[in-house]
C-alpha cells in the first residue's frame, strides 16, 4: 500500500467528519432557536407573567426529558429562550460557533455587544473557554472602537490596536511580589497563544530579544510583533514597577531605529508599546507620550480583576483619554 493512497483516504474522511460536525452544529442550534422562539410566542400570547412562566417551563422541561432525555431541563430551555430573544432573525445566527458560545454570548445586554463577540470568536477561533475569559476580562469595553467599525480593513487604526489595561492572568505570577521581568517575559513567550489573543486582531510573533547593531552599539528589544492588518512592526518592552522617562526615552529610540535598520518600503511606521505595572500619568501627560503618536503606555495587570474593579480602571483611562484629547486640540 503506498503512503499517498492512505493520506488520500484519510483527507477524505478528515473533511468528511468535519462536514457531519458541521452539520449537526447547525441542525442543533436550528432546533434550538425554534423551540425558544415557540416559548416566547408562548409568552407573548399573555402568558408572561413570572409566575406562570416558571411553572410552563418546568411542566414544558418535565414532558421533554421523559420523552426525549437529557438537554431539556429548566435552565437549558431559559438559554432557548434567550437565544431567540437575543437572535430573532434566524439568518443572523452563525453557525460556526457552537451553542455553548451562543449560550455565553447571548447573555450579553446589548445587540453590539452580541455581534462584536460573535465576530471575535470566528475571527480568532475562540473555543467557549476562551470566550468566556475574554468576556470576564471586559474585552469588548478594551476595544470599544474596534466593535464600533463596519470595515476592519478600510478603518483599522493604531488607537484601535491598544488596550488599557492589559489583563496577563495566563501568566501564572498572580502574587504579592511583582516578578522580574525577564520573568514576566519568560511566561508570556510561554503562553504566547494566550497573549497574542490578548493582543488582539492581526499580530504575529516576530522575535524575542531581538538583536540590533549600530556603529556604536548593541541593542536587545524584548518583544517584536507585526501586525499585518496595519503592516507595521510592534515593539513590546516589559517593564517592572513605575514607568520613567528613560523607559519611554528607550523605547522611542527603539522604534526610530527599527524603522531605520529593519523595515522595508511596504511597512508602515515602527509602533512602540511599554506595558508596567504602574503608570504615573503626570509622566505620560508631560513625556513624549502625548505627542508622539506611535508610542504607548499601558498598565498590566497579572490577575484577573472583579468587574467592578475592572470596569473603573477603564472609565479612569477613557477619562484622560478624553482629557489628553481635549488639551491637543486647545493647544
């Protein structure tokens, strides 16, 4: 028998059983969203009171699991309903996500939301776990201007690349003491999968510790990324405790000779990225940073916030976002 015989069968039944997964996926979630859309038809039909409601869903769960088994308890037919609620046009349902992810997704408040994290999962092949996470860690509201786009290629922008704070719990040095940073940057290139999600849209890993050589001397850059969606260059330093002038010195020094030693006609300009674990915003409002628009600071956190804390750290640097923005236009 020779190898290519058996590698073509194989690639046969591979697809083939890809294409069955496929469709029973969409034959599930077509099941599902019509029995939701019979219980809110139900309901609509003067049978929404909350009393009443309960007790039609439990009689309604007990009829199904003793006719047809498991998956028809109470609460899975509450994510029925709510998966109709939250997707009344059945051609606006995307069957490449499975019904755990629109389980999750559909318990989000707002029609935006629904299809941001709906066009996140496809585009990133989130499995639900990782869905999940990037719900819990506020995703949507760290990118905020990129849910609000109708065109990722025509309007992707260097602000939409940037988070605030940026949310590293994968790393595994959640603790009382921060860790050094050749530390840090020994988890992150280890999880790098979870940080490049974390990253967003568009990056590729470059290198680490990338050597560069002038007349005069050497240079390491700790973290080189290349985003194709704005084709440029990103460059990652991680520093541990306060941000100084010298770290965003270095880093715009860095990103000038990047652009000057590595990249070619078709690149856009280098972007520099300092992520500390704390940013003294007088520095940012007086350094280099509010002028030079290829150059950034972002907060990291190694743990995973409560939403309460979480959604405070970003209204906080929405606020003197807006105030920096304010200012460059008066000045």
């Amino acid at each position: 028998m020779s190898q290519s015989l058996f590698d073509e069968i194989k690639s046969i039944i591979v697809e083939s059983r890809r294409q069955t997964l496929k469709s029973i996926n969409s034959v599930l979630l077509s099941t599902y969203w019509q029995i939701g859309k019979l219980i809110v038809q139900d309901e609509q039909n003067g049978n929404a009171r909350a009393e009443y409601g309960k007790a039609i869903l439990k009689n309604l769960s007990v009829q199904l699991t003793l006719e047809f088994g498991k998956g028809f308890d109470e609460r899975n037919l509450n994510n029925m309903r709510a998966f109709y609620s939250s997707f009344p046009i059945w051609n606006a349902v995307r069957t490449e996500l499975s019904w755990t992810h629109y389980r999750i997704i559909s318990r989000q408040e707002t029609s935006e939301k629904r299809s941001y994290y709906i066009n996140e999962a496809i585009q990133g092949n989130w499995n639900s776990r990782t869905l999940d996470r990037n719900i819990q860690s506020l995703y949507f509201e760290r990118n905020v201007k990129q849910a609000q786009k109708q065109s990722l290629a025509e309007s992707f922008s260097v602000n939409d690349l940037i988070k605030d704070p940026y949310i590293l719990e994968f790393a595994g040095l959640s603790g009382q003491n921060l860790p050094l940073e050749k530390d840090l940057e020994d988890a992150v290139t280890t999880h790098l999968q979870q940080f490049l999600m974390e990253l967003g849209k568009g990056f590729a890993f470059v290198a680490r510790q990338q050597h560069i050589v002038t007349d005069s001397s050497d240079y390491f850059i700790d973290l080189v990324f290349y985003n194709y969606y704005l084709k440029c260059f990103v460059l990652i330093d991680l520093k541990r405790g306060k941000l100084s002038h010298q770290d965003i010195g270095q880093m715009d020094m860095y990103r000038r000779m990047y652009d000057d030693l590595k990249t070619t006609d078709g690149d856009n300009p280098t972007i520099g990225l300092l992520l500390c674990s704390e940013k003294d915003e007088t520095i940012v409002k007086y350094s280099m940073l509010a002028e030079n628009r290829q150059l950034f600071a972002s907060k990291y956190l190694l743990y995973l916030p409560e939403e309460a804390e979480l959604k405070k750290l970003i209204e906080n640097d929405r606020q003197l976002h807006e105030l920096k923005k304010r200012e460059q236009k008066s000045g």
